[in-house]
C-alpha cells in the first residue's frame, strides 16, 4: 500500500463488539507506512485498552477532550487539521446518528466535525439495527455529505443473529482508505483491463498457455479504480483475488476473452490489453482425456483472434488503445511495429530478459512508447507503481482527446 506510506490517519473506534478487529486494521495501517492516531469513545474503552491500541500504533490514543495534558500535547482541533484521512470503524449506530445530527458530545465527534479531511466510516452492529430506517437515513445523509461507507458483510453475528453488521474486512477499509487519499482524475471514465493468461484446451484436463500471473493488469485495474473509474478487469485464469470495487470478469479462452472485452470496450474510453492472450488453440478440443499410446501425439494449432489488433481495426473516436509487447529481442523495433500495426496510442514494451522485469515477479521494467515515436523508459519499479505511471500517461492523452477538445 505505498499509498499510505507517510500520511496521517485518525482511527476512531467505537462502542461495538468490533472494536477487537480495529487493533488489527491499526496494525495494518501502520506497517503500510502510515503514521495513526487512535482516537476512542468510552465506550470502545470497554471492549479493547487503549493500551493495546498504543502499543500498535505507538502514539498516545486520546480519549477525553477534558483531559488537560493530552489536549496540551495534541489538541483535539490539531488532532483534526492533521488527519489526511479519519477511519471510524467500528461505526455504532450511535456514532452515526450523532454524525447526521452534527453533535460533538466528546473527542472523536468532536473531531469529526471539525475536519476537512476524508471520513470514512465502517458501519459494524446488530443485522436489525443496522437495517433500521434512522440508521439507513443517517447513512444516506452522511453519504450525500462525501463520507465514504465500507458497508458491513452479511454473516454471523456477535449477538447470535445472521445478517448485514459484521465489520467489512479489513482489507477494503484500507483500500478505502488508499482511495480515500487517490486524486479522483478519472472520475466518470469507464475504462477496460484485460490481464493474466488464457488457457486453450485440447481436452477436458490439458491445455496451452503461459506464465503470466495477471499481476500487472490487476495493478491496473485497482489503480484506474482508485483514480474513480468505472473499472472492467476481464481476466484468464490467475490466483489473484478480486480486486475490490473492481469489476471482475473471468474467462478462460482468447475467444472468451475478446467477446468479453468487445462488449465491454463499446462504452470505454480507454482499453488496457495487459493480458498474455494465446495466439494459437489446438484446432480440435477432445471430449475425454487423451489416453497415452506408444505414437508420438501432434496437436495442430490454429490461430487465435488478435483482439487488440481487432479493437484497433474499429477504434471508436476518442478511445484510448494501449497495449503491452513482451519481447526477448530487438525491444522497442518490436514494440513501435505492434503500436502501428494494432493503430494503438501507447504500448507498453517490457524485455522479458531483463532482470526484475515481466512475468510472475512483483516488479516490472517497461518502456513506454507514443504514437509520436516518444520513449519514456522507467527504471525497475513495482508494479504497483509502473500501473501508476501509465495511467498518468492515459490520463494526459484523454485530457486531449475530450469530446470539445480541438487538440486532436
Ligand atoms: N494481444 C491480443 N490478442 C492476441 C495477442 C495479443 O489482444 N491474440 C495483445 C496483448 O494483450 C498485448 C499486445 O496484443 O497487449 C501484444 O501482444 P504480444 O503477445 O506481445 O504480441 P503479439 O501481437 O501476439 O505478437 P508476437 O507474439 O508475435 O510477439
């Protein structure tokens, strides 16, 4: 979460069985980098030490606004200009009406009303509680504010009941959080990824593909959706877990995956094609598994559809094409014919044989090239940040291209 790293993030916890989880979500926060101020209700102060939560987040955790020497050392207004983010989790009922109502009846609603910084809150209660018209209203309310909601999972909960109230895992809150601290550049765009490996079957047990780990185009798709894109992942198989707030298609072919990106890119305006797509599939797919004989077995290959080339053939006007060329020789030659030959706006270009670059590893060693033969060539950097820096050049290239735009 290199987002974090160095911000400031006001943790508030309240009166809820929950509050046991937040001990971990400040451990989480902290190791990402971030610096946390905990701030707790009395009522938190009964199921979990503020002792515990200063030994996690190293900081003295504030409690009382009366209380003369933490108000000297860290004033509750001081406590609210330096927050970049503010976290309440667990969200009471309580907490949220008083929120709704503007009341600041102790330290964190007192902060609460007093920042400017982003608030986000994570509702955690009994299922009828939280179903409660009051409790949905002072959402709704908050909601229309600009606060953030991490909706509660459905499950078992503390009070024996099944429902809507469990703290949503703690994962999502700190990806709120990253979003949270996100400029929101892409806001309204709906952009396409495709990522990871196809797989293309020649019986029901056996296939042909690659190693891509879907890494990059997953880092992608959480940073478009970060920067407040509609985000589409079509995704081969991969191990990755669903990106949150991204939504995920998995297929498994290279036919699979162009009838979906097809679909999906009609409303974008802008498509990422990072997945490794298999140019060729056995022509025949065998209805049982192949048994072994003494012979040799041949399995004929027939092409696959390019999609890329395919979506550029049809370029709606506007749209932003952007593909990947994963070489092992004469790099950016490879790369500029791929660019002109699919009519794509930026390829990405990686040298499979360079140390810290391409398939599985958590880091990426890229050139990126324009339509204008520009080569921008970024050092070893994670993927994390190599998906950063070709979104900003997708962003600079859709400022252009606007609808009312007359640059292009
Ligand atoms: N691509 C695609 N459909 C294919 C093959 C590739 O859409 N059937 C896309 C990839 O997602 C990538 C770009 O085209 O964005 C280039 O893929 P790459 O495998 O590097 O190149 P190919 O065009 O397949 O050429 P070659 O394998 O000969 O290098």
């Amino acid at each position: 979460m290199e987002r974090l790293r160095g911000k400031t993030l006001l943790v508030g916890l309240t009166g809820g069985i929950a509050a046991y989880k937040a001990a971990e979500l400040v451990r989480l926060l902290t190791k990402s980098g971030a610096g946390v101020q905990v701030v707790m209700t009395r009522a938190a102060q009964q199921f979990i030490t503020p002792l515990t939560l200063q030994a996690l987040s190293g900081r003295p955790v504030l409690t009382d606004l009366f209380d003369l020497g933490l108000e000297s050392e860290i004033g509750h207004i001081q406590a609210a200009r330096s927050a970049d983010a503010v976290i309440v989790a667990p969200a009471t009922a309580n907490v949220l009406a008083k929120m709704a109502a503007g009341i600041a009846d102790d330290y964190l609603t007192t902060v609460l009303l007093a920042t400017e910084a982003p608030v986000i809150v994570c509702p955690a209660m009994n299922a009828k509680m939280y179903a409660h018209a009051a409790t949905q209203d002072n959402l709704s309310v908050l909601r229309r504010r600009g606060v953030m909601v991490v909706e509660p999972e459905a499950g078992s909960l503390a009070c024996g009941e099944e429902g809507p109230g469990r703290l949503a895992d703690l994962s999502l809150i700190v990806e709120a959080a990253c979003r949270a601290l996100t400029p929101q550049t892409l806001s309204g765009a709906r952009i396409v990824v495709s990522a990871g490996p196809t797989w293309e079957p020649f019986d029901p047990v056996r296939f042909i593909t690659n190693p891509s780990s879907g890494k990059m185009g997953f880092a992608l798709a959480l940073e478009a959706s970060r920067r407040g894109a509609h985000v589409d992942l079509v995704t081969g198989p991969t191990a990755l877990a669903h990106p949150p707030f991204v939504a995920t298609h998995r297929v498994t072919t290279a036919r699979d995956m162009e009838q979906a990106v097809k679909a999906l890119a009609r409303d974008a305006q802008a498509v990422i094609m990072a997945a490794a797509v298999s140019d060729y599939r056995p022509e025949d797919t065998a209805p049982q598994k192949i048994k072994k004989s003494d012979d040799d077995l041949v399995i004929r290959l027939v092409r696959n559809p390019d999609i890329l080339a395919g979506l550029g053939a049809d370029k709606q006007p506007g749209q932003i094409l952007v593909g990947f060329a994963a070489e092992t020789e004469q790099l950016l030659e490879n790369a500029t014919e791929k660019l002109r030959k699919k009519n794509l706006d930026l390829i990405v270009a990686n040298d499979l044989t360079q140390p810290g670059a391409g398939f599985r590893c958590d880091t990426n060693v890229v050139k990126i090239l324009d339509r204008s033969g520009g080569v921008e060539a970024l050092p070893c950097l994670s993927k994390e940040e190599t998906a950063r820096r070709i979104l900003d050049r997708i962003e600079a290239l859709m400022r252009i291209t606007k609808p009312g735009s007359d640059s292009r």
